[in-house]
C-alpha cells in the first residue's frame, strides 16, 4: 500500500507538467475467449505508440491521451497488478490528477472491468464508449460520431483481438477521424496468462511512428507478425521435436507472408530458407531442395550464407547433402 500512495504522489506532483498534445483515438479491449489484453491507436502526433498504449499480460491495458499524462500508463497497471479493479484504479488516479480535466483516459483489467474519462476540457469533438470487455475513446475529432462507429465496429467485427481492434481503428477514421489528419500509430496486444517473461506474453507489440497511411502501415505489419508468429511457433515446435506441427507452423507463415498486401519478397524468402534448414535438420533433404531452390532465386545471398550453418550447428556437416542443397542456385 505504501508504494502505491508514492505512485499516487508522483502523478499528483507531475500532473501540471503534462501537457503533450497527444489527440487521438484509441481502444482497449479484453478478448474473453483467449483473455488477451489489447491496445489500439492512431493520432495526427509522432510516434504515438511511445506514449499512449500500455498493456500487462494478466493485469489489464490503459490508454492515456488528449494532454497526456504518460504516468496513468505504468501507474493504473501498478494498480491493477496490485489488486485495484480498472475503475477503481482510475477513479484513484483521477483523484490526484489537478489536470484532469484535459485528460482522457480508459483502463481494463483482465477480469473485463473498464471504465473511461473524458475531460471536460479536452478540444471538441470528444468522448467515449465503455462497451462489454472494451472502451473507445476520442477527442479533436473531426465530430462526434467516431467513438460510436469504433464501438459499431468492434462488436460486429469477428476474429482475433487484433482484428477486432484494427476494426475499430478503420471505423473511426472512415467516420472522419482526427481534424488534423493521420501521422502514426500503434497496436498492443499480450496473452491472457503471463509467463513472467514480459517480452514472451507480447503476441503484437506494433508502432508506426510516421506515415501517410499509418492504418494501412499498421494492418501490414500485423499481417506480417502473424507469419513471424506462426514462425516462432514452428521453432518451438523443432525444439520439442514435433516436426509436424514445425512444418504446419512454417507452412502457415510462408501462407500468410505470400498472400499479404505489401509483404516484400524478401521477408518470404527468410520464411522458406528456415523451413528448407528444417527440413534438411530433420533428414527430409529432398522435400528442402524446392525450398532452397524458391529461397535462393529471390535472393542469391542465401546461397552463399547456406556453407556456414554447420559449422553453427544449424545444418548436418554433410558434404554431399550440402552439394545438393547448393546445386539449387542454378
């Protein structure tokens, strides 16, 4: 308790500082289903992902914006984690706040309880919508429709968290969005049970700091994140020696990488080089040989990295196996 009332002090004594512009429109939301946490924005304001999103996995998600106070971020997910539900965590730090009348703030904890402020100061047109499992929230829109379209959006769009969210995002800025325009953005999401690894609960953890289209930049990359993903479990997969659900995880990568929007080559080809390596690590040098032959006639370095995995250990030291992998260049 002591080290809460010194979190409550702090924001009190740093509340008159804060006076960042950061006018956006934003969502936090709870994924009953899986239990994810997530966070989603975009703003006319650099690099909004810096300031406005924080999210713990088993704890709960705020996002803090109009004249941001960065501090309603770690200190509302210092609240929850030490047992305060979203609203009472925000109700107490409301209280401090002597500038919270220019604030806008909404927090969920992973139980689903959210709750949401507007300031009656913050620059017109501005609001928010608490919903079942999430809150939108907006302000220097272009009118007052934005929170409602986000909430339309969110509820009747089907898919994972991150779907939902970008949803929600895509709604808002079809209804007018930001008076200003559009400059960056930003998508959170963490998984329903923390591992005590913080950087292993971040299943989207995505920034776009400045772009003419951030919402199309951000739904890009979360298409490429879920083929890293998919990667990443297809790794663990070859660790624990289930090399069939290892092949089904890289197939599912190199699916979604080839058939997203704006996914360069490049990043496909390091998808199906890993899966050959796989392959060959497996003893199923035959089936890695297209692979190999795919990888390397998008980018010939491929080849040439391709000698030194075994000495790395990543590839058998096979002389004749690696004949046949490097034949593939031709």
């Amino acid at each position: 308790m002591k080290r809460l009332v010194i979190l409550l002090a702090l924001l009190a004594s740093n509340s008159a500082a804060q006076l960042r512009p950061l006018h956006t429109f934003s969502i936090v939301a709870r994924d009953p289903a899986t239990a994810e946490l997530g966070v989603a924005v975009q703003s006319h304001w650099f690099s909004v992902g810096s300031i406005v999103p924080w999210a713990e996995a088993g704890v709960g998600a705020v996002a803090t914006q109009s004249f941001v106070d960065p501090s309603y971020g770690p200190v509302g997910l210092a609240l929850m984690r030490a047992g305060r539900s979203a609203p009472d965590a925000l109700r107490g730090l409301l209280a401090a706040d002597a500038g919270r009348e220019v604030r806008q703030v909404a927090m969920i904890d992973a139980q689903g309880r959210v709750d949401a402020y507007t300031g009656k100061n913050d620059i017109q047109a501005a609001g928010n919508i608490v919903g079942k499992n999430y809150s939108v929230q907006a302000n220097l829109m272009s009118n007052g429709n934005i929170w409602s379209a986000m909430s339309k959006a969110f509820e009747s769009t089907k898919g994972d968290l991150a779907e939902r969210m970008l949803a929600a995002l895509d709604a808002a800025q079809a209804a007018g969005g930001d008076i200003r325009g559009r400059q960056s953005a930003a998508l959170i999401v963490v998984s329903g049970k923390p591992t005590g690894k913080p950087w292993a609960d971040r299943v989207f953890d995505l920034r776009v700091d400045d772009s003419p289209e951030p919402l199309k930049e951000l739904r890009r990359l979360v298409t490429l994140q879920r083929a890293y993903n998919h990667m990443n479990a297809g790794d663990e997969a070859v660790e624990h020696k289930d090399n069939d659900a290892a092949l089904r995880e890289y197939a599912a990568a190199e699916h979604i990488a080839s058939s997203g929007d704006g996914i360069l080559p490049s990043r496909l080809a390091e998808m199906i080089y890993w899966h050959a390596v796989a392959l060959v690590n497996m003893k199923r040098v035959d089936e890695s040989l297209p692979l190999f032959k795919r990888a390397f006639s998008i980018n010939p370095d491929w080849a040439t990295l391709t000698p030194r995995l075994p000495k790395a250990g990543l590839l058998p030291n096979d002389p004749a196996a690696m004949d046949r992998i490097l034949q593939q260049r031709k």
